[in-house]
C-alpha cells in the first residue's frame, strides 16, 4: 500500500510501516510541514497515497465520501502521545486487512475501527 503521514504521526511509523512492506512517505520529509489541510490532501491523492492523521478536518465524511479519494485513516485515541500511536497504528497494520481499505473512510479508536468502503 502507498501511504502518506500526516505531520501529526510520528516520522518513526513511515520506517514500522516500511517493515510491513507498505510505501511510506511522510508531510515533513516531504517538505508539506505546515501546509494548509488541503494542500496536503491533494499532494496525497496526486501521488495515489492512503493518508493517516489525527487531525480533525478530515473526519466529516461528507467531506471525505469513500471511493472518492485513495483511503483515509483518522486516528483518535484517548492518549494520543508518540507510543501509544506507534502501537496503535503498528496493531492495525499487522491484523486488519489494511490492503483492502482502498478508497475507504476509517477511523480507529484504541478499541475500535470503523470502515466505511465505496458501495
């Protein structure tokens, strides 16, 4: 999978997501750091990236119809610092059938994920 991170995970994810044999690139090696919203999302979606954020301006799915981009997670866990989110999303990449989220909006919670895939 091509996946983008936002500047709001840890850079470290890109090199346990590289592990798992996804393409990882990140906002701030990218040079995006402090890039409005939109921007940022259509760098993604221009290079075919699955996007992962904490940031809240993505989770309106009105906004963010699945089928209509490349796939968004959003993440939003209760403590939201360096390690909880590299074991969070590390679990998710090693259990969940990520490869088959393409064009899905997902968000996960520390216990749960929601997928909403195109009909």
């Amino acid at each position: 999978m091509k996946i983008k991170l936002d500047e709001n995970i840890p850079v470290r994810v890109a090199s346990i997501l590289a592990n798992l044999g996804h393409d990882t690139d990140t906002v701030p090696t990218e040079g995006l750091g402090g890039r409005n919203d939109q921007d940022i999302w259509e760098v993604a979606q221009k290079m075919s990236r699955f996007f992962i954020t904490q940031d809240l301006d993505f989770s309106n799915i009105k906004n963010f119809i699945p089928g209509t981009h490349q796939g968004l997670l959003i993440l939003r866990l209760r403590d939201p610092g360096r390690n909880t989110l590299l074991q969070r999303i590390e679990t998710i990449f090693k259990t969940e059938d990520v490869n088959g989220w393409e064009g899905c909006f997902v968000v996960a919670t520390d216990r749960k994920i929601r997928v909403r895939c195109p009909r």
